[in-house]
C-alpha cells in the first residue's frame, strides 16, 4: 500500500484549524497576518489552537520588519525572533517554519543557526525563500546538516507552481542526494489539476492556503475544500 500523502493546511485560529482537521488534513502551518505572506502567531493563538486540535502543527517563525521583505534579517529581528521561539516552545510548540536569505540570494546562515540552536532538534521546514535563493542546489547543500531540518516549502520558482513544475519535477528526482533528502512540501499556487504531474513524479506532501478558503481569506478554512483535496490525493 502506498504511502498516504501529506496534505499541510494554513491556519490563523482555532476555527480554520478545526475545519482543516476535519476536511482530512495531516498538518497545519500557523501564521498570523496573511497579508505580509505569514508571520510568526502569538502564544495565545497557538495554545488555543493546539486545544482544539490533534493533528501537527508547523509554526511560522518570521517578524514583520523592513528588512525581512526579501526573507533577509538582520541581528535584531533574530533575537526577536529566538525569544518568540523560546516562548513557543514554552507553550508546547514542537515543529517550525523559517528561512532567511542575504544580500546575496544565499542562505542567512547567522539567523538560520541561531534559530535552529534555540529549537534544539526540532523539526522544521525551510519555507520559500528557497524558491528566491540565487542557488537552489546550493543552498540545500549548505543547510544539509542542520539539525531538525526535514521539509522545503517550494513552488519550484518565486512565481509559483505553474512556473516552477519542471524544477520540482527534476528536484523530485533527485530525492536521496546530499542535500535532497528533507520531503518536499510543493506549495504556492498550487492547484488540483497540478497534482497528477507532481503525485507521478513521486512527490507525496502539498500545503495549500487560499485553495482551502473558497470564500476567500476573510471566510477562514472551508471543510469542504480541504476534503476535495483529501479525496484527489487518496486517488493519486
């Protein structure tokens, strides 16, 4: 029997977690302030969710701050950003979402470690700033031996998946390569009719956000949507 694929879900409270769960999903992503592409929720919106639901949850580590538009950081917004690990951590949180890059399209290897330091062997997922990076070989090269990290978040291109299929497609390939064995999680655009292509080409993990919210972002997570997608991927 073949193995069921990941179906990752964004949820910004109790109610869309809910929904997510109960449309089939096996993981959510928490982010808090959509509108600047997810950042990092507060403790009392995760307490409420991980009591409402039982099902993983990711949650985003990422500040609103001039300097992070492109994914980059800076010192201050790091120690920010461990403090509000710490206290997530505190409050029972167990899996995360992150990634920085410099100037230069390379990995951020100062905000990256600190934060990975502060996990201390937690998983988590290195989101699509990849999909920005100048290198996309080389950055997964020079995080392969970071501790806990078990998942990129891509669309394949800064563009979406529509754009970025043939790289997920070849990247899928090469799954077991140094630097290539974290899942790949494809999201980012991300529609029902990509997923014969992707599921054939051995990818087995989708995150969906606006695909899951019919009414738009305003009407939260619909159960329904999220239960079509569970039934295409069963079928997959």
């Amino acid at each position: 029997m073949s193995k069921r694929a990941v179906l990752e879900v964004i949820a910004l409270d109790a109610e869309d977690a809910i929904a997510a769960q109960t449309g089939g999903a096996d993981r959510l992503e928490l982010v808090t302030d959509i509108a600047a592409d997810g950042l990092t929720p507060s403790r009392e919106t995760f307490r409420r969710i991980r009591a409402s639901v039982d099902i993983p949850l990711r949650v985003m580590l990422r500040v609103a701050d001039a300097s992070l538009t492109n994914e980059r950081s800076a010192a201050g917004d790091v120690d920010v950003l461990v403090r509000k690990a710490r206290e997530l951590r505190g409050e029972g949180a167990e899996e995360f979402v992150l990634g920085f890059l410099d100037a230069d399209g390379s990995p951020d290897l100062v905000a990256v470690e600190r934060l990975v330091a502060e996990l201390n062997g937690c998983h988590w997922t290195f989101h699509r700033a990849i999909d920005r990076a100048a290198d996309r070989d080389a950055l997964r090269k020079q995080l392969a031996d970071l501790p806990g990290l078990d998942t990129y978040l891509t669309a394949g291109s800064a563009d979406g998946v529509d754009d970025g299929m043939t790289t997920l497609v070849a990247e899928a390939a090469r799954k077991g390569e140094p630097g290539y064995e974290p899942q790949m999680l494809v999201g980012g655009g991300l529609r029902l009719d990509h997923l014969p292509r992707l599921l054939a080409a051995g990818i087995d993990a989708f995150h969906i956000g606006g695909a899951a919210r019919p009414g738009g972002w305003s009407a939260g997570v619909d159960a329904g949507a999220v239960r079509e997608w569970r039934a295409v991927l069963d079928a997959g």
